[in-house]
C-alpha cells in the first residue's frame, strides 16, 4: 500500500494514503482515523512553481545550482536559514554542506523555542503525551491551544472528557468546555502562581511525588507567597471563583494539560511553561497513568542527530539578512512570517544574493535573486517526528515528477561543486536517523523513549528530579492600546494554502464589520478589513498567521531565554481609513 506522512508542520502527523494520484486520511491509524485537515486537501491543488528563475528570467535546474555554487564560492558570509514547510528530517540535508563551508545558521525559533527553554529547565527534556496516556484521563486542560483548529484529531480524543480552556479567545473548543477561563493574554505566569498558591491554600499538594521527584520545592512556595492574591486575580482579569472551579475540577483527578504556543509568544514566554509545570509537578502530574504537561514535544528524543549545525548561529527572530553576501532560504517565508516585516523586507532587498528555495510563490520568493522549486512530499524519500504525539511517520517517495529537485539532490550537487565530503544515499540516511529507537504497535512506528509513561522513571536533568522555579524575569509591555493576538487559522498552514485576510475587532471596538482599520504599533502599520467577533476580550484584537501584513505589526525581539520570537509583545491601536 502507497502509505505516508503529511509533511506539515502540525501536532497530529497524519498517516496518509495516496492512491489514484489522490491523498485519503488512514483509517487505521489511532490518531488520523481516516481524515485529512483542510491544509493537506488542498496540498495537490496549490500551484507550485515549475522552473528555477534568476533576476526574474526562467531557466533550467542546472543553471541554477551552477549560479548557485558561483555565487558561493565568491560569498565571503553566507547565511542558511531553514523554516517550517516541510517537518521531514532530511530537509536538514543542506546542513550538511553549509556545515563544510562555514555559513551562520539561525538558532531559537519562530514558534515554540521560548517555552521549551523553560520546559527542558525544570524537565531536562520536553516529552509530550502519547496518546494513550491522554485517553486515560479524566480531565483535559487546553492552555494556550486552539485543538479545534491546529490539533483537530486530538478532538475525538478529549470529547467526553471535562474540559477546561485557558484562553483568551472564545475559540469553539472553549465552547464546549466545563469552564473557561478566558484570560487576560500574557497573564498566564500569573494564573499558575495563583492555582499553585490555591493547592498551597487547601493542601492539594502530593506531598509523595514532591518528596521523591522533584527538588526546590520550599524555593517554589517561598516564590509564589511573595505575589499578594489580589494581584494574581487583578492580573489573570477572570473571577477568583472560576480559578477555583478549575481548580476543583482537578482534585484527586487524572489530568492532562494540553498547552500551545499561545501562552509564549512573550519575552517571558519560557517563565510561563516553567510555571505550568511547577504547577503541575506540585499536584504530582508527572509520570502517572493519565497525567502529564504536554506542550510541543520533542519527539526526536533518543534519535541521532545526523545533520548537527555549525557554531556560528544567530538568533532566528532577528536575522539581519542584509549581513550577508548569500541567504539561502528554505521552506520558509520570512517576508511574510518573520516578525517585524518592514525591516525584514528591507534588511532582504540589501541581501547581495537571497536564495529561495520552496513549493510555491510567496512574499519572499518575489524578493529573491534566486529562485530554486522543491520536490514535494511524495516525490522524495524521507521521515518525521511530530511534536503532538510520539508516532513517527515514514515518507516513502511514492510519485516521479519533473519539477523542481529535493533538499538531499541539491546538497550532494553543491558538495560536488565544492569537492566536499558527500552526504551517504537517502534511504541509508534515514535508517540512521531511525536507529534502535523506535517500536511498532498496532503497525504503527513509535519512539522507543515513550514506551513507558514519560517521566515515570524520573526527569532528565542532572539529578534526575523536576526543578521547581524559585524566580522569573521578564520585560513588561507597557504600550497602551489593544493586546494582539495571533494565532493559527484553519483553511492556512501559517503562509501555506488559504489565507486570511482580516482584523478580528471585539464588538465594543466601534468600528462596522467589512470597515477598512490602519492596525499600529511601534514596529509598523498594515491597514486589514474588519469581521466583528463575539469571542474577543474587549481588550484583544487577533490578525491570524499568514495574514497578509500582520507582521508589519509584531517586534522583532527575542525571548529572554530560547532565542525565540515575541509576537505578541506589542500592543495595537486602530484608526479608520477615509
Ligand atoms: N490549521 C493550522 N494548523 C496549524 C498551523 C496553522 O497555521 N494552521 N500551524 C502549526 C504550527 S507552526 C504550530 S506552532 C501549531 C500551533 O498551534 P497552537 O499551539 O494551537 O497555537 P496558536 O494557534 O498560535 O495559539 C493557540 C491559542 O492560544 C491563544 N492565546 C493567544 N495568546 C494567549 C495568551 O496570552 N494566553 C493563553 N492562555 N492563550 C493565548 C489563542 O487565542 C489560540 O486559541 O499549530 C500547527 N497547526
Ligand atoms: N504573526 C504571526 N507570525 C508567525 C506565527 C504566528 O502565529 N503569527 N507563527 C510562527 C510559527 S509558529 C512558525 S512555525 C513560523 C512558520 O513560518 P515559515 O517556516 O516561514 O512557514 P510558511 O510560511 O508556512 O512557509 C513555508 C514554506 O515552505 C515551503 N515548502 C513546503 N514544503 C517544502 C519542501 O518540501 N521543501 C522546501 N524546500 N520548501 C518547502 C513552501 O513553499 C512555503 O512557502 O511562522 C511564525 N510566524
Ligand atoms: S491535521 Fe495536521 S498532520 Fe493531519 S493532515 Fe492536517 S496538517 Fe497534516
Ligand atoms: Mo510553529
């Protein structure tokens, strides 16, 4: 049978069937069960781009790497930078050849790297939940995770669970919940100090797991008693009351807390996920039958790292392209999706050769000098992690095509170029990476370091325990307007397939639905068509990923710890366009 794994980069990981030149979900797979998102439906539809280009003239695939390898050869500073198109691991091939000559490549992330820093501080390492361990429990708490949007195929998964939400938005999983909280954003920090100060308060605490799994304890309490109750509440903007029924809804109960990028797309971002997890490690939710933190794992843990980095590495939210004789850009979209779009696109126009290297025409393929088309997904060998469960999908090539070459055929064809030392063949490579650590269930490939309840033989830092925080820093927002909010749309794979093209304004903004509105913020401005939405705060606007121009309005700083970006550190005011 012609099976697969969808390439994008998401929590579930679908197992797919490509038959008669169509893809169909995989019935038999526990988490796909038989269907596809929107995204991956509309895959084969998107037109791609069928020929290399330079300075805006078509020209053959051979052309394009010789101009590519000239180019190199005279680059005195060339910078790879890789995004998100595609999670295969082969896509890290070029690694191999921009390691041999020297280039910068990016470290930190656009996406989740502030709260891994502080998952992988208290934990040692950020493993998510396998399925099965989620099934088994009782109640489900979404923080900072839009399921029904991003995670789709975990929703049959947690229907007859109780749910909680932590939110801001009233998305529609929040709808269905037992109670949300629909928090002030970036308040989340304050919301753990305060449920952890509650299990404090009525002696909720497993005082047995304390004793035998974690350490620095006392630090924590002596930590969270310092901020006053009323502060927490006046922070978190949701009744103490429902903090309380949350609370209550957990006690003596299996839980799951499912947490998103959402809660840490701040400068404290890594603060957060270190108090959710100080929380959780409190009440004992660690390395127990349906229990556990699950934020975006690492489901590469235990599996050999074949395409390591060199050591130049700047931080990914603010590469200054411009640096640089040749940015060679794969799988991504920074005009577009890199925060602070204005500068980004200027800091690409001074680039002396920018290089894009994707499936499709975008924001930065129109910028650049270069132009080199992929392979997809079906045209090339590869294989995937997935960060939501710890399933790992084989990529098989499965179709011929002419168009455009794959990530392995052009590092090999620049290491010809450059007389370096060449990567082994594509399925040799996988087998590599794949290793010993993997076990088969039900026909399914998993990661081997999951087979047991995660962390129920201990966490992996140094001595073993959970370390509780005992301190946080962080640089306040003090901006006045409106917080933004920008989170992930449904029919869009951030600036892949459909986008969206409007400002979500809460109804008490005063302006009309289908209104033109100039978005500001100290970084910029973009002018988008209003939809009124019942589901904001009064005091939140959300543009989703993808929108054409929401980066004009994000910072590009970095997180205090993980390198990563701070998209909603910003706030928004609004003007009517006459
Ligand atoms: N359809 C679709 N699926 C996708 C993607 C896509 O673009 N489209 N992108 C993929 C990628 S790259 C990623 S990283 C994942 C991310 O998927 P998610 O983790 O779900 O991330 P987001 O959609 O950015 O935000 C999740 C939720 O956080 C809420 N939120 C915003 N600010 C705050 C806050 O301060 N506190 C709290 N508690 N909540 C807040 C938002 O309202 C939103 O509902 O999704 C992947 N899946
Ligand atoms: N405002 C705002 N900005 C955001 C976010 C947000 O929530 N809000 N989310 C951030 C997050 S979480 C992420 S992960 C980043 C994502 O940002 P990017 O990594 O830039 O992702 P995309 O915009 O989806 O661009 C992916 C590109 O990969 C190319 N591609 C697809 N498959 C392949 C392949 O097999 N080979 C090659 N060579 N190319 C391929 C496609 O042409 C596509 O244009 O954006 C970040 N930016
Ligand atoms: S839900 Fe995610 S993994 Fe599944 S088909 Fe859609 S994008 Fe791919
Ligand atoms: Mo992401």
């Amino acid at each position: 049978m012609n099976k697969t794994t969808c390439p994008l980069d998401c929590y579930d990981a679908c197992s797919v069937i490509w038959k008669d030149g169509k893809l169909y979900g995989d019935k038999n797979h526990p988490v796909t069960k038989g269907y596809l998102c929107p995204n991956l439906n509309t895959y084969l539809q998107t037109q791609r781009i069928q020929k290399p280009r330079y300075k805006g003239e078509e020209i053959s695939m051979q052309k394009a790497i010789d101009i590519l390898s000239d180019t190199l050869k005279k680059s005195t500073k060339t910078l790879y930078f890789k995004g998100q198109g595609n999670f295969g691991r082969l896509q890290d091939a070029p690694i191999h050849f921009f390691r041999q000559l020297d280039a910068t490549f990016t470290k930190g992330s656009l996406c989740d790297g502030a709260g891994e820093a502080g998952v992988v501080a208290g934990r040692g390492e950020s493993l998510s939940l396998p399925y099965e361990q989620i099934a088994k429990s009782r109640v489900v708490v979404i923080w900072g995770r839009n399921s029904s949007v991003t995670n789709a195929h975990f929703l049959e998964l947690i229907k007859d669970k109780i749910l909680i939400v932590i939110d801001p938005v009233k998305t529609s999983i929040a709808k269905k919940a037992a109670i949300h909280l629909q928090i002030k954003p970036r308040e989340d920090l304050s919301l753990a100090l305060l449920l952890a100060r509650f299990v404090y308060i009525e002696q909720m605490e497993d005082h047995d797991f304390i004793e035998k799994f974690t350490s620095d304890f006392d630090y924590f309490v002596d930590f969270f008693r310092e901020f006053p109750v009323k502060t927490l509440v006046e922070n978190v903007g949701v009744a103490l009351e429902d903090v309380l029924t949350a609370l209550m809804l957990m006690d003596k109960e299996k839980v799951s807390i499912l947490v998103g990028v959402g809660v840490q797309k701040y400068a404290h971002g890594s603060s957060v996920l270190r108090a959710i997890d100080s929380f959780a490690a409190m009440m004992g939710l660690f390395g127990k039958e349906g229990c556990g933190v699950s934020y975006l794992g690492n489901s590469g843990v235990g599996f050999k790292n074949i395409f390591e980095k060199g050591k130049k590495q700047v931080p990914f939210p603010i590469v200054d392209f411009s640096e640089y004789d040749v940015a060679f850009i794969q799988g991504s979209n920074p005009a577009n999706q890199m925060p602070n779009s204005h500068k980004v696109i200027g800091r690409l126009g001074h680039t002396k050769c920018s290089v894009y290297f994707g499936l499709y025409e975008n924001e930065t393929s129109k910028l650049a000098d270069l132009v080199i088309p992929a392979k997809d997904f079906l045209e090339k060998e590869d294989m995937r992690f997935s960060y939501g469960t710890d399933f790992i999908g084989r990529m098989p090539k499965l179709h011929e095509s002419e168009i455009g070459i794959s990530e392995v055929a052009l590092t090999q064809a620049l290491c010809d170029a450059f007389g370096f030392d060449k990567l082994a063949d594509e399925k040799e490579l996988i087998e590599t990476i794949v290793g010993n650590n993997v076990y088969e269930k039900e026909g399914y490939l998993r990661n081997k370091e999951y087979q047991e309840i995660p962390y129920s033989d201990g966490f992996y830092t140094d001595d073993e325990t959970f370390v509780f925080m005992d301190e946080y820093d962080d640089e306040l927002c003090e901006e006045e307007g409106y917080f933004l909010i920008t989170s992930k749309y449904k029919y869009a794979l951030n600036s892949q397939f459909k986008r969206d093209k409007y400002i979500y304004l809460p109804p008490s903004c005063g302006f009309a639905e289908g209104e033109m509105v100039r978005a500001i913020s100290p970084y910029g401005e973009a002018t988008f068509e209003v939809k009124i939405s019942e589901a904001l705060r009064d005091d939140c606007v959300k543009i989703h990923s993808g929108t054409p121009g929401v980066n004009y309005l994000t910072p590009d700083g970095i997180s205090l710890h993980g390198d990563s970006a701070i998209y909603q550190d910003t706030k928004i005011t609004l003007q009517k366009v006459v």
